[in-house]
C-alpha cells in the first residue's frame, strides 16, 4: 500500500521560506508524478507544481514560479516542495499527491502540513 | 488556463436522494476528468478518474458521466457518509485546475 507521509507543521515570518517533504513508501517512487496541491484556510484546493523523479523535471503554476521550487531525491523516495518570499495569503495546509497511472489525478495524498505565516 | 465552473456550490440533501454535480470547463478536456472527496481535516480521496471509471473501493452509488466541456458526478443513494465537499479536476493541460468545491449538507 502506498503511503505519502509529510514533514510536521510549520511557523514562518513573512519574507521568509519553508520546506516541506514528503516521504513515500509501498510503491515505486521515481516513476509517478507527486504534485503538491494547497488549500488555504476554508477555501478550496490550488494545484501548485509537480514533478517526475526519474526524469527530474519539474511543471509549475504560473502564479507560482519563481517562488516555488519542486525537487525528488530518488535515493530517499522523498520529495520537496520549497515557497519563499512567505506572505500571509500562503497560510495554508500543504499537501502532496501522487499521480495515478493513467494521468495526472491524484490517488494518494500525504496528509497535509500546516504552514502558518505570521508575524 | 483551462477554468473550471462547479455548480452547485452548496446542495442541501436527505440521505437517500439522488444528487448530482456539475462541472463545466472553459474549453474541451476530452475526458482528462476526475472528482474528489474531502471531508473536514482530511486530504481529498479519489471517487472517480478519465470521468467516468470508478477508483478502486469506492461504492457504486458514485458514477461519473460527461466528456468535453460538461461533466457529472451523481451520487445515487445518499448516505450518511457522502455529507462532504467534493471537486472536480481536470489533467487535460498545464496547470492542473481544480473547480470550485460543492459541499454537500444535510438537509
């Protein structure tokens, strides 16, 4: 069974950057997509960027580029997702997901990680 | 940006009804469709993908229809369980958009 478990909540001043992880198990990492998708507090769910481990690349929503770096260690079956430039509005529970074998619909998701920015 | 319109955005509903979502799109997907559950405090769970085929594990009660531009997701039998927001999202283009939720209530 495949499991996505990500790192633990975080508290950010704005200006500042965070890093979240998300570590797989049960399956075959480097070959499926992980997107990493957010949902601000009572709102709905904002695909952010994604990327294929074993190819190392990486897609990204405009809105986000420049500020959003996706990466994939292959060795750890752990990917990354990095914001910088923190502002309120990216308060947020930080999830990621995998790809399914036919597209890029999401059939397992981590848990989700709280990243709060304030002052 | 392929924008994605959800309707209702809030259904009022009795367990036993037979309800139905909408999700149009602002331009042709083919059927790079699929709708998600997500209940309070929980990551979304997959119903249904390519529009129409049911995820593993998910009750038949969940069927999904549609192709290009308009899609559905009916739900046939409410249960108790299934009182939740559900999204549509489409995998057709860059970037992945995701429509604008239902929450489904107890009426």
């Amino acid at each position: 069974q495949v499991q996505l478990v990500q790192s633990g909540a975080e508290v950010k001043k704005p200006g500042s950057s965070v890093k979240v992880s998300c570590k797989a198990s049960g399956g075959t990492f480097s070959s499926y997509a992980i997107s990493w998708v957010r949902q601000a507090p009572g709102q709905g769910l904002e695909w952010m960027g994604r990327i294929i481990p074993i190819l190392g690349i990486a897609n990204y929503a405009q809105k986000f580029q420049g500020r959003v770096t996706i990466t994939a260690d292959k060795s750890t079956s752990t990917a990354y997702m990095e914001l910088s430039s923190l502002r309120s509005e990216d308060t947020a529970v930080y999830y990621c997901a995998r790809a399914g074998d036919g597209g890029d619909y999401f059939d397992y998701w981590g848990q989700g990680t709280l990243v709060t920015v304030s002052s | 940006v392929i924008w994605m319109t959800q309707s209702p955005s809030l259904l009022s509903a009795s367990t036993g009804d037979r309800v139905t979502i909408s999700c149009r799109m602002s331009q042709g997907i083919s059927s790079y469709l699929a709708w998600y559950q997500q209940k309070p405090g929980k990551a979304p769970e997959l119903l249904i993908y390519a529009a129409s085929t049911l995820q593993s594990g998910v009750p038949s009660r969940f069927s999904g229809s549609g192709s290009g531009t308009d899609f559905t997701l009916t739900i046939s039998c409410l249960q108790s369980e299934d009182f939740a927001t559900y999204y549509c999202q489409q995998y057709y283009s860059f970037p992945r958009t995701f429509g604008q939720g239902t929450k489904v209530e107890i009426k």
